[in-house]
C-alpha cells in the first residue's frame, strides 16, 4: 500500500500502432484490449466535448495483490482528446478500467458452469467475464494556458474514477455472444480501416520502487552549477555591526512558487524524466494545495482510493516526437499532473448482452 | 519516423537531439565576487521541463527573460532562468547562519543560507534557505534565488547622456521594521549604502544611488529582502514616459498553440493529395 512504483520512460515503438498485451505499460499508441473493440461502448470511446473519436494517452497495468483481494486482470487505460479546444475541458479525458471478474464472488455466474481455465487462459476472443468498468475522469482545475486570459500556470489535473454498469451473460450467452462478436468484430474491422484512430506517439514504461527519501538531498548535488569547489563558508563579518540577529526557520517561498510547488518540484527531480507513479491506497503528489476531494464511485457509492498519477514529461516527450503527418500530437494540452482515482471496493459490473 | 527509431533505443533524453547548445558556463556557489564553472555534466542535460514554459524555454521559442516577464508569467523551474541568463548570472553567498528550535531532546541546528544572483544588467534574484546542512542550503538557495530573478528598472539622475545608471525615481521597500529607500544619485556617486544592501545593488546593476535606511537593520535578513523589495518596485512606478498607451502583444502561450495549430493542417491536405495523385 504504501510502496510508491515510479513508472520511468523505456524504449520508443517501432511502430506507434504496434499490438502489444495488456499486460504491457505504455503511453501513447493504440489500446491493447483483452476482449474485442465492439465489446466496448461506442460512448466511451468518443469525446463528450467534441465527439471526435479519443486517443490513448496512457494503459497501466494494474493488478491488485493484497491479502483480501486478489485481482490479476487488471488494467486501466486513460483516454484524451487530441482537439486542440478539448484539451482544457475536463470532460474530454476518460480513463476505463477494465478487469476480470472473480468468478466466486460474482452471485450472476454462479449459475453457470465455471471453467477454471477460463479463469487461467486468457482468450482474446470476448470471453465475457471480463468484467468492464468505465471510470470517467473529471479534471477540475486544468492548466490554463492563457489563450483565456488566465495567465497562471500553476494548475492540477484531477480525475475522478467512476465505474459504469456492464452486466456479463451465463455460459450459453457467452456461446452466443462469441458468435455476436466475431461477426462484430469483423464489421468492426473494416469500419476501424476506413475511419484512422488518432494515435499518440507510442513508447512503453518501466518501473522502478522508490527509493530511501534520504536521497532526495543528494539529488541537487547532481546540478553543477550549485556544486562548491571552495570553502563554503563566506569570509567572516569583521564589522561588528553586522551581526545578523533574529532569524528563525523560514519555509520555501520563490516568486512565482509556493512551498506546495516547490516539495512537488523537489520530488520530480528524484526522478526528472518520471512519466508515472503508481502507488494503491497511496497519497497523490499534488502540485498545488488547493486540493479537490474526489466523489464517490458513482456505482456502488465507496469513497474512491488514489491508484495512480501521469506527469508532465509525458506531454514533453511526446510534443518531442511528434510526427504531424502520422499521429496527433499533444500540443494542446498543458497539465502538470493527472490522478486516477478508482473504487476502493473494486466494484463490478456486467457487460449488457 | 526513421529518425526516431534510429538513436532512441538507449539514452532516451538524448534521442530527442540536445539542439539547444547555449547553455553556457554557470556561476556556482561559494565565497567570493562572483564565479564561473567550467565544463557541463550529464546531469544537466536530462532537464525535461515540467511546465510549459520550462517546454517553450527548451525548444528556443522564448529566447529572453523579457517575453516572461511582459506577462507576468511564474517562473516555476530554476533551469529556464539558467537557460535564458546563461554565463552572465552569477551568485554569490551572503550569510549562512544556524538558526535554533528548541526540542526536549536540545537544540535542533539548522542553517539558513542567504543567496543573492545577478548579471549585473538588470536582473537579480535573492534566495533563502533552511536546511539541516550547510551546502543543502546554498543549493536551495541558488535555486529559489534562480526562481526570484526580476527585472530591475535603471534611469537617468540628470542628463540623459549614456546608459542608464541609476534608479529612475525615489522608490522604498520595506520587510518587517525595516524600510530603504534609493534615491537616484548623479554619475560617479557610487552606491552608498551598508554593505550589505551593497552587494544586492550591485548584482542589479545599479551604479550610483544614494539610500536612506529605518528601522531595525540590524535584522540583515529583513534589510536584505527590504533592498530586494525596492528593487522589484522600480518597474512597477509610473513615471510619464510609460504614458503612452501599451499595445498589447499575445503571450507566448497563446503564440505558440496558434504556431503549434496550423503546420498539422497544412501536412494533413498534402497527405490526401499525395494519396489520390
């Protein structure tokens, strides 16, 4: 719970509409589902501002190992809208969580047969146990970049998880719901060729635990031009005039920062090029101290638990490799930091047959 | 796209090309006027900018501090000022101190360092710092004072011959008890003051002023955020040659999204049409 994973950049795509699984973490490119795209609502996949078709920022994979609860399929993927306009509205960003049931304890299937390989196998081909939850983020607060008049910089992105209501079918559903989805899935196929998915440039995430906080100190030695080659003790006041008196412990305070901003900035720079930080049940890294408290999932109404957070490297690395003529690009948005927050009873719901 | 996958697969912050060479020479901590390091480390190149000014400040778009501060945009990363100020900004130490706080185990010591940068043209910053160790301090205090730097407005006491010297009209500043005043001073008066409101008028780039000083000075610190207070002042005073009416220009923000908006447009048609020829 309290370990925190931070998610550095890896290796680019060769392509950035290469398949990859669900099990991979990666920014960018196409979103590797476990079941079948038709499976999924056509709503979620559209912009709510805009309705132009959205494009993966991010896909985790997230699965929960806990002593109480034991969920391997699991995988959140976070969507945005690469419209230029869209991009400071909060509504435009959604992020789907999607994972697979546990048979036991779903009192729906427990009418129906269940096979333990389906629980180990993992088909791609609508086994319908996946268990579908759609979390819609809400970002308040989003980073005006000042084309509105608000000339600040200093903003958070926020997202609030909410899971929507799927129902999943028996076994002699699945039977026919697998003939439904081939012939969907081929229809599907062909309609996804003719309309292009905006895609993101495309490179994968590796993690790594934090480390000892002890070492965040040792960080600023890193920067050259603040290391010291001489004594560094300033020549001694010789006036005893001088004699600075009255100074008590200060906290940080910068121009145009505050010391919210500032310990934000210093955790960063542990890890300067972090993309991700994930940490279950964990507190969130906020930049600024005006903090939203996150509703409740809208499903079961459970407080809703910090999962995970993006971070502005993101945009830059992809602003970076941006190619106009392949793939949109992530010029329009300008958060520092994006948080995922999702149901702390992991509650499911059923895929509609 | 053959250009990314070509040098990507290792060093990920180099692939993207390290094109904005004018990084230049710093000044670095420690005693003495004013110093400048020689040689770069890896270290320093991995800057990936977290806000998107940090970004535009990487890519040359903003290519002086004076576009950040026409509109008042906050200046959250030390590297952007490092980056537009380069070599010219030097730093120097002025006081390190243990400052106490008394616990049931003893004193708890912890040093405050006072960090006062310039080029000596124009712009200065001021940083203070707590830390539990000495050379913890100064790093933070480069930093915040790096964060800090304003502009500083510099006129004419008389004849307006030459290059401003002097601060253009009475201004005070004034931080707890302590209040300072700079008047402007004719060429050649020097600046005449306590030493060390001194050195921060001297960082600025002011070469002549007199000052008048009340209060408790012998707070130092508050003396020193005092000057450093006047000096942010300057530019805020109306004198009647700002009269004219501002033309207001867009801020790089807006400039840079419009910029940013219309290449992906233009390549998007030259796609079709290459597809249909």
């Amino acid at each position: 719970m309290g370990e925190v994973h931070i998610g550095l950049p890896g290796p680019w795509a060769e392509n950035c509409r290469e398949k990859a699984d669900h099990y991979t973490t990666k920014i960018g490119g196409l979103p590797d589902w476990p079941i079948p795209e038709p499976n999924i609502k056509r709503e979620l996949l559209y912009c709510r501002v805009c309705d132009g078709r959205l494009c993966l920022v991010a896909q985790v994979y997230a699965p929960i190992l806990s002593t109480k609860l034991n969920i391997e399929e699991r995988a959140i993927y976070i969507f945005g809208c690469p419209n230029q306009d869209c991009g400071k509205n909060p509504d435009s960003w959604r992020a789907i969580r999607l994972q697979k049931g546990d048979q036991d304890s779903e009192p729906n299937l427990a009418l129906s047969n269940t096979l333990p390989s389906e629980k180990e196998s993992f088909p791609m081909d609508g086994a319908s146990n996946w268990l579908k939850d759609t979390l819609l983020m809400n970002d308040s607060g989003k980073l005006n970049d000042g084309s509105v008049g608000d000339k600040k910089l200093d903003d958070l992105a926020r997202a609030f998880s909410e899971a929507s209501a799927l129902s999943s079918c028996s076994k002699k559903q699945n039977r026919k719901k697998r003939n439904n989805s081939s012939t969907r899935a081929r229809v599907g196929r062909t309609t996804a060729e003719e309309t292009p998915v905006p895609v993101l440039p495309c490179f994968y995430i590796y993690f790594q635990t934090n480390q000892a906080h002890g070492s965040i100190d040792a960080v600023s030695s890193f920067y050259s031009s603040l290391t010291l080659k001489e004594d560094v003790y300033p020549a001694t006041d010789t006036d005893e005039e001088e004699k600075w008196v009255g100074e008590t412990y200060e906290y940080d305070k910068a121009l145009g920062a505050d010391t919210t901003y500032l310990k934000f900035k210093k955790q960063m720079d542990t890890y300067p090029e972090q993309c991700l930080r994930y940490s279950y049940g964990g507190i969130p890294l906020l930049a600024t101290s005006n903090s939203i408290e996150p509703d409740k999932c809208i499903h079961c109404g459970s407080p809703l638990v910090y999962e995970l957070q993006l971070f502005s490297p993101i945009l830059y690395f992809l602003q970076q490799a941006a190619n106009a003529s392949v793939a949109c690009s992530a010029d329009g948005w300008s958060w520092i930091t994006l948080i995922v927050y999702t149901c702390s009873r992991v509650c499911t719901s059923y895929l509609n047959s | 796209m053959a250009e990314r996958g070509a040098g990507d697969r290792g060093g990920f912050g180099r692939g993207f090309g390290r094109g904005r060479g004018d990084r230049g020479d710093r000044g670095r901590g420690g005693r003495g006027r004013g110093r400048r390091g020689g040689g770069r480390r890896d270290e320093e190149e991995k800057w990936v900018p977290v806000t998107k000014l940090g970004r535009l400040v990487k890519e040359g778009k903003i290519t002086s501090l004076e576009q950040i501060y026409l509109h008042s945009l906050p200046v959250k990363e030390h590297q952007i000022v490092d980056t537009l100020l380069g070599g010219r900004l030097k730093d120097e130490v002025m006081k390190i101190m243990p400052v106490q706080k008394q616990t049931r185990a003893g004193q708890r010591t912890r040093f405050k360092a006072f960090v006062v940068v310039g080029d000596s043209d124009g712009h200065v910053g001021l940083g203070v710092k707590c830390a539990k160790e000495v050379a913890t301090a100064i790093r933070g205090a480069i930093i915040l004072a790096k964060l800090s730097v304003v502009p500083v407005r510099r006129g004419y006491w008389g004849n307006k011959i030459g290059k401003p010297h002097t601060v253009p009209c009475k201004v005070t500043g004034k931080c707890g008890s302590v209040t300072v005043r700079l008047v402007p001073a004719p060429r050649g008066a020097g600046i005449v003051a306590a030493r060390v409101p001194k050195k921060v008028l001297q960082f600025a780039g002011i070469e002549d002023v007199y000052t008048s000083s009340r209060g408790s000075t012998k707070t130092l610190g508050n003396f020193v955020k005092a000057t450093f207070d006047c000096l942010m002042k300057t530019y805020g005073f109306l004198t009647p040659d700002l009269w004219l009416e501002t033309r207001f220009s867009k801020s790089p923000f807006q400039e840079y999204t419009d910029l940013l908006a219309k290449p992906t447009k233009a390549i998007l048609i030259e796609n079709s049409e290459t597809i249909e020829a």
